[in-house]
C-alpha cells in the first residue's frame, strides 16, 4: 500500500517479520565496523538482527534474506556502486547526526519507543543545510572532490581537525558498501 512503512519482507513465498526501528538498523550498520566479526558473522549478525523469528528460517532461503534485508536497509532504491569518497560515518559521526535529525524531527528521536528505519532516513535525508552536519558533509565533499574552499571554510576546517577527519576508523568502507560487497561475493560465489 502506497505510503505504508514495512515491518516484514517477503521471499520463499512468505512474509518475515523484521525488527524495523532505526536503531536495530544503526546496530547492523556497527558489526559491520567490528573488525573483531568476519564477513559471515557480520552476515549472521544482520540476519538476527533483522528477523523476529530468524530462528524459524530454511537455509535455503539465507541469502534471499540477507538479498532482502540489504533492499530493506537501502528502501528498496537501487544502490549504484559509486565511485564518490564516504563522507560521514555513521558510527564516528554520531554526535553530529543526531543532533541535525532531532531538528528535522522536532523531538529527541532516541527517546521514542520505535521509529521505523526508513522514518529514520526520510529525517535524515531532510536535514536543513545549515545545520553543523550538513556543514561538515559538505566541506568533507567538497574536500574530496578537490573544489577550493573557501578562507572561512579553510579556517573551520583547520580549527576542527578531528571534527573533519574521516580517518579514524581502519575500515575505508561504510557499512552499506561493505554489506553490498559482502552480497556480491555471495552472489558470485553461487553461480
């Protein structure tokens, strides 16, 4: 129905009910960072996160789930591999992010009881350009892709180092590419 949030996904036939509030998704998104987890326990970990009953599901049906679980995170647009540089983190950027949707949303969103994943981003992809995250998201663009900056934005950055930074986590991937490589190489690896 047009407008209407998902709270399961279908394959093998049947719908899953899947766990669909921001945070479950933001808690994926962080094994994902976990260099302690490898590739299948960052799947495993999806996985459980994702499904209510997941201890109900076939294995033949796995990687349609994880298939579905990843058009889930991504509502269900197509991702296109990009060559663009990540500009925030989700994880190291956390400070910055909520504050910006809290004011898109007029509340504290983690003070809600449940707030669907895709309510979540629709805050999140509204955040006004003025904000200190959208500043930021854009120097780190602009930086990347080697446009002059400005003597304001130069002095911003150069006041704010570790604010600017991308560089502190060991991982060049956000979660979203590495749960799209992950799902290549599973892909690929069943043909």
């Amino acid at each position: 129905m047009l407008g209407s949030l998902p709270t399961s996904l279908h394959f093998g036939g049947q719908d899953w009910e899947i766990r669909s509030d921001f945070r479950n998704i933001l808690c994926i998104f962080e094994a994902y960072e976990d260099t302690d987890l490898d590739d299948k326990e960052k799947i495993l970990v999806c996985l459980m996160r994702m499904y209510v009953h997941f201890d109900e599901l076939p294995k033949h049906l796995v990687q349609d789930a994880y298939e579905a679980a990843v058009r889930f995170i991504g509502m269900n647009q197509h991702q296109k591999q990009s060559a663009s540089p990540q500009v925030f983190d989700w994880i190291k950027d956390e400070q910055l992010i909520f504050p910006a949707v809290n004011a898109v949303a007029g509340q504290e969103v983690r003070a809600l009881p449940y707030l669907h994943w895709w309510t979540f981003m629709g805050y999140l992809e509204s955040v006004d350009s003025d904000s200190l995250f959208s500043y930021v998201v854009s120097l780190r663009r602009k930086k990347s892709q080697g446009k002059k900056l400005e003597k304001h934005e130069q002095e911003f950055i150069r006041q704010n180092r570790e604010l600017m930074s991308m560089e502190s986590h060991e991982k060049p991937l956000s979660a979203e590419e590495q749960m799209q490589r992950i799902f290549d190489e599973m892909v690929q690896g069943n043909k």
